[in-house]
C-alpha cells in the first residue's frame, strides 16, 4: 500500500509560491482540500451521492459503445437494457477480478428504486425520460466529448489516442461498421460517401467505452469509501485521499478497450491486447479534459476569442470542474449542472441535514452539493497529483533535499495552473474558496 | 358611513399606543392590519355604493362645529375622491403588510401609520376648508415621527426637512384659504360656499400661486422638491410607500381640488405656465433619475417626473386630462408603492441600494428572482409599457393634454421614454448579471415579503387590461370640473381635439 506522509518537511526553505501554504500542504502527504472533520463528511457523502448516477453512466456508456453504436436514430440509447443492469461490474461483487467494494456487482439498488420510480411515480419510462424524471447521461456525454476533443493529452504515454489515428484502428472499425450496416444499402452507401465521417463516430463511441470503463472503477471506489465512512474508518481528509491513491494503483492496469457486438459476435474495435491501461489512457486523460479543460459553453459568457478571452491553446483551457462558478452564469468554469441534479436523488442523510441547516437549506441544495462536488473534485484531483508524484517522482519522506526540491517543483508546477493571471484562471480557480469553510 | 373611514383607524391608533407593552410586536402589526383591511372594505363597500353617473358629492354627512369660524364638520366623496380613498386605504394595509413583523417600538409605529391613513382620509373627504387644512396638518408630525424614529442613517436631517417644508407648505395653504374667505366676504369655509364666489382675475392669480405654492411642495414640484429624495431615500419602506404613494397625492389632490375650482379663471391664465411647469419637473426628474446610484433614490426622483404628468394634465383641463390626471394619481400611488417595496426588500436581504455592487438577483437559486420579475413588472409599469397601468394613465394624459399644450406633451413623451431608459439600467445593473459568488448568500424572501408586491402587480395589470375599472368612477366628476374652466385663455388648436362637439360624451367604456 501507497501511504503519504503527513509529518511536515523540514528540510526545504518554505516555498514563495502564491499557494505556498497548499504546496506545504501536499508536501506533508495533505490534500490540496484543507482537513475538516466537515469537509470529509461533505466529500464522502457526495462521492456516494456520485457514485449512484455513476453506476448508470458506465453501463449506460458502454451499452452505447457496445450495442447502440451507429444507429443513426439512437432514440432508446438512454433506455438500459435488463442485461447491463444485471452486468457484473468487475470491481465489486463476489465474481469481482478485484473486489474494491463490499456490495453488489449489479446496478445499485437506489439506482434501481430510481430508474423504476424516479421522484415522481411508477409509469413507462419513455413518460419517465420525457418528464426529465430520470439520470441525465447527457452529463457523461459531455464528458466524453470533452475527452474526445481535447485529444492528444498526456502523450506520448497516453497510447490510446493515436491509436484512433492508426491504420489498425481503421481496418478493425471498418469491420465493425460493415458488419452492423449489413443489408442497409442506404447506410453503407452513406458510409462509402463519407467514410471519415463514420469512422469519427466510430471514434466518439470508443471514447464512450473508455470513459465507461474508468467510470466501471471508480463507482465502487466511491460506494467504498462511503461504507468505509460510515464505520468510521477515515479520520481524515488526507486518508480519504490517500485510500484513493491505493485504489488507483491497484487498478492502473486495468485495460482500455472498445467491444462491439453486432449480431452476436463481437468485433474489437480496440482489443484489450493492445495494452491500453486505466491509468495513463482514461484517468489522467479524464481529469485533465473533464476537472481542468473543457470548453466554453455557448450561453454561459459571450466569449471574445479576439481579445484572447479564449486561450489560444486547448491545454489553456479551463472551464472544468475546478474553475466552475456553481452559477451557470457568466463564468469562466461551467458547473455540471445536470450530475448536481442526479446527485440530489442519492445525497445521505447525513448530507441533506447539513445542507438544510446553511444558506437557503433545501431551496439551494444544488448549489450547495455543487460546491461539496467541487470540493471532493479537489481531492480527487489531489490524489492523482500524489499518485502521479510517488509514480514519476520521489517519496515525500526522502532523506534528499534534491529529491524534495524536485517533488517541490513538481506540486507548484500543478498549482500553477490555477495561477494564469492572462486568461484569468487565478480569479476563476475556487482553489482559493475550497481553502474556506463558509464557501458553500 | 364616510367618517368611519376617518375615525376608525384614529381611534385604533389612540388603543394601540394605549396598550401596555407587554403585547408583542406581531400582535400589535396583525390588529393594525385587521383594521386597516377593514377600513379598506368598508372603502370597497363605499365604492360600489357610489353612483359614478352622479358627478357630485355623495354620501355627505354634516355636523356643525364652530360656526363662528365657518368650521363644519361636513364630509362627501366624488369621483376623485373616490379612488383617492381607495388608494390610501389599499396603500396603508400595504405598508403595514410589508413592515418587519419585530419592528421597534410597535405601539409608536402602527399609531401613526394609523393616524396618517385616518388623516389623509379626512383631508380627501372633507368639504370645508378649514376642515381639510386640519386633516391635511395632522399628517405632518406623525410623518415626521416616521422619517425620524425609523429612518436610515441621515433620518435626522430627512425629517427635519421634510417638516420645514411641508410646514411652510401647510402656512401657504392655510393662508390662501383664509384670504379666499376673507376676500369673498364669506362666513364659512365650506367648499360647495367658495366655489361660486368669483374674485377678480389678478387676486385670483395671486392666490392660485398660494395654493400651487403650498401643494407644489408636497407633490413636489421642481424646484420645491429637495426635501423628497432625502425623505424618501431615508425612509423605511413602509413609510416611503405611504410618502409617495398617499402623502403626495395630498398635493395633486389639492391643486386639482382647490385650484381648478375656486380660481378657475386665473387657472386658464396660468395654465401655460403650469404645464410648461410639469413638463420641466418630468424631464428633469427623469434626468436625475438616471444619474443616481442608489436604487431607492432612483425611484424617488422617477416620483418627481411622473408627479409632473398631473401638472401636466391638469393645466390642460380637458377632461380627457383630467381623467388623466386622476388616474395617473393612482397609477403613480401605485407603482410607486411596488417599487418601494422590492426596493426595500432588496435593502433588507442583499443589505445595499448601491446601484454599482448589486447584480443578478434574477438569480434563480441564490438571488431574489420574484423580486427582481415584479421589479421588472414595476419598471415596466412605471415606463408606462402597455398592458399595465401605467401606460394607461400616461396615455390619457398624453392624448388629453397635446391638443392643448403639444410641447410640453412632448416634452413629457420624452420623459416617459427617459423612465424606460433609468428602469433599464437598475433592472440590467440590479436584476441581470452574474450573482457574485462570494457575496450571494442572501437570506431567502418569505412570503408575507412577497404578498404586498404580488397584490400591487395584480392592480397593476389588472388596471392596465381593464382601465374602465378605474376611470369609470373619475369621468363623470372631471367632466364637470373641465367645464368650468374657461377655455378662452387656452391655445387649443381645434384639428387636435377629439370629438369637439362631444366633451361630455363619456370618453372611455
């Protein structure tokens, strides 16, 4: 097991750094989340509360990349199939390759009660969809978007992203696609006009498995450390982060793939040989698109790219999760206001109560849980940069300043992306609100 | 049956400030309020009463007071009073509505919101001059304990103001009324006496500049008005509503009253004068208006312009203007009151009237977003955007007043597109934007803060879809005031008249 170290390091003068106090922070084995008994309960419940839809949204994203796949009028792609309710998550359940968590294999049953009742009643679940009385994937396809515009991140480790561009991935698509067009004329005709146009899709949807199989992990991991909570098993912020730097090396192998069953038979658009693992082709590409990058959305802020309120670069970008204003208005991060509104289904208890008792109490709750998301998203984010760290870089406790000062370097580098005074990134980073108790 | 109006809620004023002090706050506010929802159902209960093809006092009641003085004790209600008593009574359960449930020395405070609303009756209701003075005085102290007690930080200076004025304001009346008297030799104060006596033009201007004087600074007309914005901006919200809605329609009610009336002639002499007058005070206090960063001042100063359509209306005399005239007294009372209650409202929870730190409290999670909808309705009311009230009363006072005084009805015309312009920047700067993260913890609007503006923009709509309802019980009365002005002196251009041959011909239906 990964442990960080939380005794303070000494032996380096303190650091100048802006966040100096963050930067000593993360170098004493601490979360870039300051340690509160309320902050961990606020992260915890929220990752539960997350952890719920997210159990949809794997399967959801793999059913789509798996069995939907081109259909040109994906009407039902929201309509999960009995079979991938029943699907074993490979991280928990008795069958588990790696039982992360203690509970069942198949769809949460708060899921389940959901998708059955939703917060109005029991009726056909196309009434259900209409009614907005259901999980919103679109959330998820955001996210996959993200990733999948923001392509070319964390290269050349990332090996999953070329591959896209590779003739082999080509070739396997090009199978995949004549297969699922067999006998449709209209179809394949279309796809000999525009074959790039396809084969784009085709690359959205292996997105769709790749974000379907981090998700896959990371719903487990959540339930976990919330029964874990529960028991009053983390005494700490930094033991919950800590817990999640343990589970995202004992899962960093896990491979990225890209499955399709057409008929049958499955055809691997992206075989697992090819080695694609969790850590370096769908968890760091993930945060980095999805918590950091993002885009502008059209209808928050009239952006004017001309004067460089825009970055230049895509790597610039920051309209994630770490920057959103919990007020879709106007602001440079663009809150995800559709998982806030899963979320609220599946608060604990524990949560709705201490929400009730701050700002307007129930008549706000969605903001309130965003900011609590944003919060956890700091840790979660904190945990890849100490993962990333005791990966590529040195142990915290390492007797050699040299060592100290490069894992220094290291931390600093990370903040400064919450620092860009040019795009305006230090006033729309909520690094500053988080290290507050009454940013709610 | 009209001096229930008067004495009820001056008698409930003398129990409450008898009561011992035990008697908590809310109970204190909730018998007020029971009261006063009282008086204004036995005000509806008048109204229906009324019969609106009668343009003459009605329900009259007389008892003899002190005939030496020519005092009587004698009460009736026409078409302009009748709405006028409408919108006091309407206006002061409103304001003791929207009052903080834990106000400060309780007793204090719904006895003069009491004793105001009781006098403002009485000055709208009474026929003898002397009689109307008294009521008409009675309004000073209590308005001045209001400002004075429960005030903002400059509640001092505010009051003080505010009582010099409308005393000097209270000496010009008083004054012009005894000389009227003395000067027609007449033994009594009665009004339906004085109105028939006639004096020679010169002494009449003389003293129509005494009564125009003394109601110009309570309406406030420019240049009197420099006691309003102080006294407005630094009074609570109840009061404030009570200040523009009720206590400046005194004015108007009084020039229309008194000035129309008892000097006709030297009315028709003056009449350029007066609506070149209120033309002045429109532009200027939209001017202002849009320079101010307060909120609350800026509706103060929006009351000044709007004040100068009455003038406007009334110099023109038409009775299309003077039905004009009438219905923008209510239109104003009423808008007036709506936004001085979401303006007190935004005080109360974002905590500041600055115009530069607000911002997007159509918020809809963490702002204000029906205050700031109504606070739309109410700009939109007060830039007279049709559909609404608003519209309806500038409307009849444009189209009444430009056949005799096109200029400064255009002038006016330009000040109505001057409020859309300051109503624009406080709802873009107020209501629109982005709600600062880290100051947006605004305490949640209850619902008995809501109710007060929720019943104003349903007056104000409905009025505004269905304006017989308003005008139907004026018409009549300024029909028949708008024949006794001589129209000689006037520069009326016949081709802008509507239907000359037919003055009297009700003009809405």
């Amino acid at each position: 097991m990964v442990q960080t170290s939380n005794q303070p390091v000494t032996k380096l003068p303190p650091s100048t750094h802006e966040f100096a106090d963050i930067i000593h922070r993360l170098e004493a084995g601490g979360s870039m989340l300051p340690d509160t008994p309320e902050n961990l309960m606020q992260i915890i419940g929220i990752y539960k509360a997350y952890a719920v839809p997210m159990d949809f949204y794997w399967r959801d994203l793999l059913y789509i990349a798996e069995r939907v796949f081109l259909n040109p009028l994906p009407f039902f792609k929201y309509f999960l199939p009995k079979e991938y309710l029943e699907r074993h998550n490979h991280y928990a359940g008795d069958d588990a390759d790696l039982r992360i968590w203690r509970g069942e294999a198949t769809a949460h049953p708060e899921l389940l009660a959901f998708i059955e009742k939703g917060e109005t009643f029991k009726m056909p679940k196309l009434l259900h969809h209409w009614f907005h009385d259901r999980i919103n994937m679109e959330f998820a396809e955001a996210c996959m978007q993200a990733m999948l515009w923001h392509r070319h991140m964390y290269a050349p480790v990332n090996q999953f992203d070329p591959y896209l561009d590779s003739e082999e991935y080509k070739a396997n698509a090009h199978k995949a696609i004549q297969a699922y067009f067999q006998g449709n004329p209209v179809m394949l005709g279309l796809y000999k006009l525009f074959p790039d146009m396809f084969l784009e899709q085709c690359r959205q949807l292996s997105y769709y498995a790749n974000l379907g199989l981090f998700w896959e992990v990371m719903a487990p991991v959540f339930f976990e450390m919330s029964d874990i909570y529960d028991e009053g098993g983390f005494k700490g912020v930094p033991d919950a982060m800590n817990f999640l730097v343990n589970k995202i090396f004992a899962v960093a192998g896990r491979p990225i793939y890209h499955h399709v069953y057409i008929r049958g038979e499955c055809y691997e658009i992206i075989p697992k040989s090819k080695g694609f693992t969790w850590l370096y082709e769908a968890a760091l590409p993930y945060v980095e698109a999805v918590f950091y990058r993002t885009a502008p959305f059209r209808g928050t802020k009239s952006y004017n790219a001309q004067v460089r309120q825009v970055p230049d670069k895509q790597e610039d970008f920051h309209y994630g999760i770490l920057y959103a204003d919990v007020f879709p208005v106007g602001t440079a991060g663009i809150p995800p206001t559709l998982l806030m509104q899963d979320m609220l289904h599946f608060l604990p208890p524990y949560l709705v109560k201490y929400y009730k008792k701050h700002c307007r109490g129930e008549d706000d709750m969605l903001i309130q849980l965003g900011i609590s998301f944003q919060r956890s998203m700091y840790n979660v984010t904190s945990a890849v940069i100490q993962a990333l760290r005791t990966a590529l870089l040195y142990p915290l406790d390492d007797p050699n300043p040299k060592h100290l000062q490069a894992n220094r370097e290291f931390f600093e580098a990370q903040l400064n992306r919450f620092c860009r005074p040019e795009y305006g990134m230090r006033d729309a980073a909520k690094l500053r609100d988080i290290q507050r108790q009454n940013y709610r | 049956m009209l001096s229930i109006l008067i004495w009820l809620p001056i008698l409930t004023a003398a129990l409450i400030a008898c009561l011992p002090k035990s008697i908590p706050a809310h109970s204190i506010r909730l018998g007020a309020l029971i009261i006063s929802g009282i008086v204004l159902l036995w005000n509806l209960f008048i109204l229906f009463k009324f019969d609106i093809y009668n343009p003459g006092m009605q329900l009259q009641e007389y008892l003899p007071w002190n005939e030496t003085l020519g005092l009587t004790y004698k009460l009736g209600v026409d078409g302009i009073s009748i709405v006028l008593l409408i919108l006091n009574s309407l206006l002061t359960w409103i304001a003791i509505y929207s009052s903080s449930q834990q106000t400060e020395r309780p007793r204090l405070f719904y006895s003069l919101i009491l004793l105001v609303s009781g006098g403002v009756a009485g000055a709208f209701l009474a026929e003898n001059l002397l009689l109307f003075f008294l009521f008409y005085e009675l309004e000073l102290i209590p308005f001045y304990l209001l400002i004075s007690i429960w005030g903002g930080q400059k509640r001092g200076y505010a009051a003080i103001k505010f009582l010099i004025y409308t005393a000097v304001s209270g000496a010009l009346i008083l004054a012009t009324f005894l000389s009227v008297v003395w000067l027609t030799g007449s033994s009594t104060f009665n009004y339906d006496a004085l109105v028939t006596q006639t004096l020679p033009p010169a002494l009449q201007i003389t003293l129509l500049l005494g009564i125009i004087l003394g109601f110009g600074i309570k309406i406030p007309l420019v240049p009197l008005h420099t006691w309003l914005p102080d006294a407005y901006v630094e009074a609570s919200a109840p009061v404030a509503i009570l200040l523009g809605g009720v206590l400046a329609k005194l004015g108007t009610y009084g020039i229309l009253r008194f000035g129309t009336a008892l000097f006709p002639q030297a009315w028709s002499i003056l009449a350029p004068s007066l609506a070149t007058w209120g033309a002045v005070s429109a532009v200027y206090g939209a001017v202002v208006a849009i320079a101010q960063k307060d909120i609350k001042r800026m509706v103060a100063y929006s009351s000044i312009g709007h004040m100068g359509y009455i003038l406007l209306a009334a110099a023109a005399s038409t009775p299309l203007a003077l039905v004009g005239a009438v219905a923008q007294m209510i239109s104003h009372g009423i808008i007036l009151g709506i936004l001085f209650h979401l303006v007190g409202v935004v005080e109360a929870k974002v905590g500041t009237r600055e115009l530069n730190v607000l911002n997007g409290l159509m918020n809809p999670i963490r702002g204000l977003p029906l205050t700031s909808a109504l606070l739309v309705l109410g700009g939109m009311a007060s830039a007279g955007i049709p559909g609404m009230m608003g519209f309806v009363a500038e409307f009849i006072v444009f189209q009444g007043s430009f056949s005799v005084f096109p200029i400064p009805t255009l002038m006016c015309i330009v000040s109505s597109a001057l409020t859309a312009v300051y109503f624009v920047i406080l709802i873009n700067r107020t209501c629109f934007g982005k709600l600062d993260n880290n100051l947006a913890y605004y305490p949640k609007v209850v619902w008995h803060e809501k109710m007060p503006a929720l019943i104003l923009a349903s007056v104000i709509l409905f009025l505004g879809i269905q304006p017989t309802w308003l005008v139907r019980w004026i018409e009549p009365t300024t029909t028949v005031i708008a024949t006794n002005i001589p129209a000689l002196e006037k520069a009326v251009n016949p081709q802008l008249v509507l239907n000359p041959n037919k003055q009297h011909v009700p003009i809405i239906r």
